[in-house]
C-alpha cells in the first residue's frame, strides 16, 4: 500500500514564494514591514517569486524591492496547448515548480494569483496561504478573492468586511487569520452619483483594507508559522498559545486563538 507524504509546516526559517499574476496587494505590505523590522527577516523572507502574466504591473515592484521572480505567460501557454485554462492548469502550475525550484521555498503565498490554493498545495507539495475577503453573517461565511474582491464584495451589499488568511495543507483548507473588521463607509457611498467617483471610492477602500486588514493578516499567519505556533493535525488546524493549543484560528481583534465554532461571535 502507497501512502501519500504528509505536508509539514516549517520548522524554520520559511522560506517563502509569492506567486502573484498582476498587481500586489496584501503581499506588498508585507514586503514593506520586512524592509522596517530587521527582526522579521530572521524568521521568514521572500525568497523568489513568479507571474503567469509577463505584462504584471507588479513586476516593476518586485524588480525594485531586489527579489527574484520567474514569469511564464498563462495565456500563451494555453493557447499553444489549444484547451481551456481548466484543463492546462495542472500542467501550468507544474511548469511554475519547475521555474521556481532553484529558489527552495517551503511555504507560498499567493497574493491575487488565478490558481486556487488547493490546487498549488496539491502540486508544489508545500503548505499555501491565501488571502480573501470574508464576510461573516451569523454562522454564513461568505468570502471574495481576487484583484476585485472589494468591489465584488460592494456590489453584494456586504457592508461589514475582514480579511481572512487561509492555509492550504494535506488537501484541506483551513482559516487562519482573521483580520480586524473593516467598515464601508456608507455615507460616502451613498453620496456617489457618478462612476468616476464609484471607481476613486474601490479604489481608495481597497488600498484602506490592504494597509489595515489583509496585509496585518498574512504577515500574522507568516509570523505564526515561522514562530512554530501552527500545526495541522488529523485535518485540523491548531493555534499554539500558552501551553496549550486551540482548534481553530487566530483573531486579530481579541490577539488570540479562538474556535471556530464561535465564529458568529467575533466581537
């Protein structure tokens, strides 16, 4: 009988992947804060990236902020392959591993990258953090990803926002961290009668809810696992506080682990 390997979260230093496919947007912060806190840089740093869009406008930043990247065109490696995006993405993202093995990453970030987190668990065979935003509605969890989840989130009439970091690891997908809330200012919205002024106002809420809510978020959950407070046992996730560990996730309003079954009482 064949048993699949377990993956582990590291146990050192993590070394990470940002794998992104136009912008940057929680990874950004991070990048920002590791540059400020000489500390960081002793538990986790970026060690390489990659792009499946060669004209990604975050490459400029990338190339500024002196980190590797690798960038491989999605678009035209489907139209060579001639299928559909869903049938290459397996083979795409094993052509992603292949470019970026030189970098020996053991944990990745995905930072608005057109893959889903299982997916890339599944082939690079390392845990995954992904970021979304989460809007939480007595026990209904509903979550937004990509570069228009804040928009998305708007045109839903979801007027309480968090930015939740997810992990992916052994073909599960767990919560686990969870932002402070972020308020769509509602006066200013209902204020809007021009779409000009709708696109400034996304534009400036998403830029509030990077620098407040999903960058703090992912540099938590990079912080926790580089700090060794992280595990993932028989399919659940635990958060290591005290001499103890907790089932569930970390809360960044209350500071501490807290289970997911009171996820409708937040605070």
């Amino acid at each position: 009988m064949f048993f699949k390997p377990r993956v582990a979260l590291p146990s050192g230093q993590a070394r990470v992947l940002l794998l992104f496919s136009n912008s940057l947007s929680s990874s950004l912060y991070v990048i920002s804060e590791i540059e400020k806190n000489s500390a960081m840089k002793g538990l986790f740093s970026i060690v390489g990236s990659a792009t499946d869009n060669v004209r990604a406008t975050g490459i400029k930043t990338i190339d500024m902020k002196n980190i590797y990247y690798r960038s491989f065109d999605r678009k035209l490696f489907t139209s060579k392959k001639g299928g559909s995006k869903e049938n290459c993405d397996a083979e795409f993202v094993a052509k992603i591993k292949e470019l970026t093995a030189e970098f020996k990453p053991n944990i990745i970030i995905l930072d608005n990258f057109a893959t889903d987190g299982g997916s890339i668990e599944n082939i690079f065979k390392m845990p995954v953090l992904d970021s979304m935003v989460v809007c939480i509605e007595g026990v209904k969890v509903t979550t937004f990803s990509g570069e228009n989840a804040i928009r998305n989130a708007i045109l839903n009439d979801k007027r309480e926002l968090r930015a939740g970091v997810f992990l992916y690891i052994n073909g599960s997908k767990h919560l686990f961290v969870l932002s402070k809330k972020f308020q769509i200012d509602l006066q200013k919205l209902g204020a809007i009668s021009i779409s000009d002024d709708f696109e400034r106002f996304i534009r400036l809420s998403n830029e509030k809810y990077i620098w407040n809510c999903s960058g703090p978020a992912l540099l938590k959950a990079l912080e926790l696992v580089a700090s060794c407070k992280a595990e993932e046992k028989g399919g659940r996730l635990y958060i290591k506080e005290g001499g103890s560990s907790i089932q569930g996730f970390y809360n960044m309003i209350t500071e501490c682990a807290q289970g997911i079954c009171g996820i409708e009482n937040l605070g």
